[in-house]
C-alpha cells in the first residue's frame, strides 16, 4: 500500500486485492449477498456507488423515487472517498437535511449496487462520544 496525503483519495490500486480478502463477495460466484455485510454501512452519512462504463442501470429510476421518498438524494458526485479508476462515474447518496441515511435507504441502494456488481464505498462520521477522553 502507498501512502496518501492527509484528506487525499483512496485509489483501489493502492488497497491491494480486496476481492481475495472479502471471498465471495459475489453472489454469481457462490459468496456473499448484499444482506451478508449491510451492517457495516448502518450509520453512514454517505454512500458512493461506482458505475462501470457500458452498464446499464437497471431500476435506477425506481431507486432514486425510493430514495427521494425517503429525504434522500442522489445524484453524480466528485467527493468519493475511493477512486477505483478514471474510467467509473460516482453515485453519491446522502439525506437533504444531512445527518446519517435511514437503514432503509442504506439496504435498497446496497442491494441495487450488488445486484449490479457495482463497486461500492460509504463514509461513517466519528462518534462524538469516542472522542471525549482525547
């Protein structure tokens, strides 16, 4: 892994192979669904969902009202906190109001991303209550 400047992307290369560490992270192949690892995301302020080119986005339209319904939007974004590669556009999620997503709205853009194979990443702020003894 190389290092990165404070506040600087992520970029995937520098991860090493994460697909080896997370075996079976796709259904296809006999590993985990979406379900398997939801609960990490629980609590997340923002969630990015990295489109492959040339992939249609089955039942986008249907996520976003979903979403929007919820006080959530959705849309194109530049902030990723991972690049995974110059050729993927961002989908960004976050609540209108800020704060953290709903669980629910968590779970359906979590699956539509599974379903999809896309990439995915989300950003959880720190917890005030941690930060009382520093």
């Amino acid at each position: 892994m190389q290092s990165r400047g404070a506040g600087g992307p992520l970029h995937m290369q520098d991860m090493g192979n994460r697909a080896e560490r997370r075996r079976g992270s796709n259904p296809k192949l006999g590993g985990s669904n979406a379900d398997d690892h939801v609960f990490e995301l629980i609590g997340s302020s923002g969630l990015w969902i990295y489109l492959a080119r040339n992939k249609r986005l089955k039942g986008f339209d249907e996520l976003e009202r979903q979403i929007a319904a919820d006080g959530c939007i959705i849309g194109l974004a530049n902030d990723a906190p991972v690049i995974p590669g110059k050729n993927y556009q961002t989908l960004k999620i976050a609540v209108v109001a800020g704060g953290v997503l709903p669980p629910e709205v968590i779970k359906q853009a979590h699956r539509w991303a599974h379903r999809l194979n896309f990439l995915h990443s989300f950003y959880k702020p720190g917890y005030q209550g941690l930060l009382g003894g520093l």
